[in-house]
C-alpha cells in the first residue's frame, strides 16, 4: 500500500475508536458550513458540499447537524466566518507536512501549529517551503477485479489506476472525481473511499523510530481545533507499521 492509502486507512479507524466525538462533530460541521459558503448550499450542483456531507455522515454527524451547518454556509443563520489557511513545515527525518486549517482566529491557529510542530521535533516553515510537493488530486480507493476496476475508471477519465494491497488505488482530476465514482460503483466496482486530497510527488520511507515520531506530529497536529487535515510525503512499510502496532 502506498503511504497515502496506508495513512488514510489508519486516520479513518482511529477517528472511528478514539477521537474525541465532539471535537470531530465541530470539524466535519465546519467543513460542511465552508463547503455551502463556498459552492452554494445544493450538494447536487456543490460536489464539495456532497463530498463534504458524505464524509459526515459516515462518522455519524446526525442529519440535523448537518442541515444546521448548511444553514450557517449559506447565510440563513448566523455562523462564524472561517478562513482557510494552509501551513507548511517539516516533521522529523525531513518529513514534509501540510496543514489545512479553518479558522476564525488566525493568530490562535497560528500559534498552535507552531508550538505543536515544535513540541514533537518538527518546524514551521515558510509559505511555499513544502506546498509545492502536494498536487490535489481525486482518490478513490476500490475493491474488484483488476479489468473491472481498470476499464471503469480509465474510460471515465481516471489518470492512473495502482494495485494497494487487495484493493487498488484510482487518481483522477479533482473535477472528474463524481464522474469516476459513478463509472466504478456502475460496474459493481466496491468504493471504500473517494474524496479529493493532495498527494505528494514524492514518498519518503520511514524507519519504525522515525516514524513513530511523524504519526505523533501528525496525531498532535490532528487534534488542533482549527487544524481539518494534514497531510505528509511519507512512507510506511507494512512490516514497520505492524511494529509500530505491536
């Protein structure tokens, strides 16, 4: 598997068994609201609004806070007005980190990420220090058969298809994410995950020492209030993952 389908996995499980609930809640509300503000308040015609209320919904936020956060998006009630801010640093071992951040106080966001990437090894660099290693992109990650899967997403405009393990990982453009999904789930291809994202250009393996103290950044950096996402350029083999877990 590669470091960004590994990594997506293991944020998905522990999300599902530690993370505090209403920290989370306040999280994936704050990324419906910005979706709204952003495309309009219809997930039809605001992908990242869909995108968005799926993910929500599959961490269980209840269909009433999810119509709230709509609400508040698009104007009809109240809301904080959040900005989204991008930081960019360095992990232990020369790990690039890239942090999405919605907030509505620069200055608190600011010096969290600071003093967190400081605390656990890291720095803060400069705007564009690390930015430029990161391409957004669409991924899904698929389970079927490799022609099924294959023919599915590259007639619909996928641009790469890879084996992860038992399942395979599909990139496609940020604008034919909806188009590749509904090509795939139409061949009975299994979808476990699509969503845009931003994928390093290039990987860097870890060592179970290093990369004990990159998940702990990472981890840390995840548990900031303002902090929606974090993403990394590097690589975890299975036999050093299992270490980790054991």
């Amino acid at each position: 598997m590669s470091g960004h389908s590994k990594w997506a996995t293991i944020k998905h499980k522990k999300g599902a068994k530690d993370a505090r609930r209403g920290q989370l809640f306040a999280k994936l509300a704050r990324g419906v609201e910005v979706a709204a503000r952003q495309g309009g308040p219809d997930p039809t015609g605001n992908f990242m609004l869909a995108q968005a209320i799926e993910k929500a919904k599959s961490q269980s936020l209840p269909n009433e806070n999810i119509e709230r956060a709509i609400r508040r998006g698009s104007g009809e009630a109240g809301g904080a007005n959040y900005e989204e801010i991008w930081y960019e640093g360095y992990a232990p071992g020369g790990v690039a980190v890239y942090v999405q951040a919605l907030t509505d106080n620069r200055n608190r966001a600011a010096s969290d990420v600071r003093s967190t990437f400081s605390r656990h090894g890291g720095n803060l660099g400069e705007p564009g220090s690390v930015g430029y290693l990161f391409e957004k992109k669409g991924y899904l990650l698929v389970g079927g058969e490799e022609d099924q899967v294959m023919m599915a997403a590259l007639d619909a405009g996928a641009e790469d298809v890879r084996p992860s393990g038992s399942q395979w990982e599909v990139i496609a453009a940020p604008g034919d994410l909806r188009a590749v999904r509904q090509a795939l789930e139409a061949a009975e291809a299994v979808v476990e995950s699509a969503e845009v994202t931003y994928l390093p250009s290039t990987l860097l393996p870890l060592g179970a020492e290093t990369a004990r103290k990159v998940l702990r950044l990472v981890d840390a950096l995840e548990e900031l209030d303002d902090v929606q996402m974090v993403y990394g350029n590097f690589d975890i083999s299975d036999e050093v993952m299992a270490a980790l877990a054991g």
